[in-house]
C-alpha cells in the first residue's frame, strides 16, 4: 500500500523549530557540562595513577618516625658581668657563634634569638628523628659547655677579681678591728668607736657577699627546663594522605583536559595558516 505524502503545515514547522531553539538553549549549559565530566573521566586511569604515587609519596613523607622535632631551651648569662655577653643581644650573638657537637661527633643545629626585656637567650635545638628531652638536655649541655670554654679566660678573670676585692675587704676588716680594739683600750668613751664598729660591720658584710659571689661563679648556663615540639600523629598522617589523593583525583584530570584544550587549539591555528 502506497504511503500517502505528509502535506506541509507552516504553523507546526514554525513551532516545531521554535520548540527545538527553546530546547537547544535550555540545555546548552548542561550539555557543555557533561561534556566537561564526559572528557574528564576520560582521563580516570592517569588520575588513579597519579594518585596513588602522590598518596604513596604523602604517606612516606609523614612518617611519625621520620618527623623533625625541636626543643627550646632558655640560656642565662654568666653570673657575673663579663664584656662579651654583657647583655641579651651579646649573649645571643655568642652563644650562636658557638660549634657545638654531641657525644658522637654530630654538630648541633641549633638558633639563637635574643628575648626582649630580658637578660635571657632562646636557643631552639633541632632535633634528630629518634631524640627525645635526654637527648635535647645532652645538647643543651653541650652547648653550654663550648660556650663556657670560649670564655674561659674571662671567667677566670672575673673571679680573680672577686678573690681580689674579697683580700682586699679582709685587709680593711682586720686594719679597722686593730684600730678599733686600740682606740678602745685607750678611750673607751671616744665618738670614733662607735664609726669604726658600724664600719667592721659593713667590711663583714661585704665580705660575706664577695664570699657567696665566689663560690657561686657560672658561666653561661641553661635557666628552666626544655621545652619540646614537633612531631605528627598517625590520623594526620592518613587525613593528609587521603587529601593528597582525592585532590590529585580532581586536579590531573581537569589539566590534562585544559592541556588537550590547548593543543587542540593550536593544531587549529597551524591547519588554519597552512590555507
């Protein structure tokens, strides 16, 4: 049986091919969009590839066991005033020029800062993976050690002078006692006793101080105990690790897309100068 012709009928074309426009507008930005997702997973191998060497690499990167730590000392200058630390800024600038080592022959990576309204300086130590606080002390004390023996002659210096004053103090003590037990015997009511008695009484005095800054002479020496930080826990660890690989998911493939875009583009260009 023959098919009868369809007989043309201008109202349904023109909306037909209004509805199509309609349709075709509506959803151009949606068809761009899967197109987007379409070319993207299209790349889904090379992103599960780079995301696996990231996350591998993150994972090794935070190792716990690998994690740099430092701990925080705070050092106090000689006990007596001495010319090359003399204040908080000498005494950070001294202590940092010190080349300090371990037990082991390992020099110490350590800093120094100055800390403001104070005679103190804060040396931060950086630590090996597998130090803790005994290890962070034995540091310390190494430091202060080498320290100590750059201003050896200084400190010696320093107490000779007190030895010094303190023989000098003595002196003046016994003169005045020998003045004083004379003038007694011979004026027992003289006005001058009563001056020479509040005068032994002060050399006394001063002595007993020169004696206390004698016996406890130091030099450069660690004031408080450390103050340790640095390290990483196991969830960080697995959070950044997880983060390394969804965000290298979503990132490879929209650059190897752009990349495409791009080459696509050029190849364009070239093809279009050729004519």
């Amino acid at each position: 049986m023959a098919e009868l012709p369809v007989r043309s009928d201008p109202v349904r074309d023109v909306a037909i091919a209004t509805r199509g426009a309609v349709v075709d507008r509506a959803e151009e930005p949606r068809s761009a969009l899967a197109l987007a997702v379409a070319e993207s997973l299209s790349y889904w191998l090379p992103a599960l590839l780079a995301a696996c060497a990231v996350s591998a690499a993150t994972y090794v990167a935070l190792d716990p066991a690998n994690a740099r730590r430092t701990a925080t000392f705070l050092m106090r200058g000689p006990t007596e005033p001495i010319a090359p630390v003399a204040t908080a800024a000498d005494l950070s600038r001294f202590i940092g020029s010190i080349n300090a080592r371990s037990e082991t022959g390992r020099t110490i990576e350590f800093t120094v800062r100055a800390e403001r309204s104070s005679e103190l300086a804060t040396v931060v130590i950086t630590l090996a993976p597998a130090d803790g606080e005994p290890e962070a002390i034995a540091a310390a004390d190494q430091i202060v050690a080498a320290a100590n023996l750059s201003l050896a002659d200084a400190l010696d210096r320093a107490g000779a002078g007190i030895d010094a004053s303190l023989e000098a103090s003595r002196r003046s003590s016994a003169e005045t006692s020998e003045m004083l037990a004379r003038i007694s015997s011979t004026t027992p009511q003289s006005e001058a006793i009563a001056g020479l008695m509040q005068q032994v009484a002060l050399l006394r005095d001063e002595q007993s101080k020169l004696a206390a800054r004698a016996k406890g002479l130091q030099g450069i020496r660690v004031a408080g105990n450390a103050a340790i930080a640095g390290g990483r826990s196991p969830s960080l660890r697995w959070l950044a690790t997880l983060a390394a690989a969804a965000g290298t998911l979503v990132a490879v493939p929209i650059v190897l897309r752009f990349a495409r875009q791009v080459a696509d583009t050029r190849r364009a260009l070239r093809q279009a100068q050729a004519r």
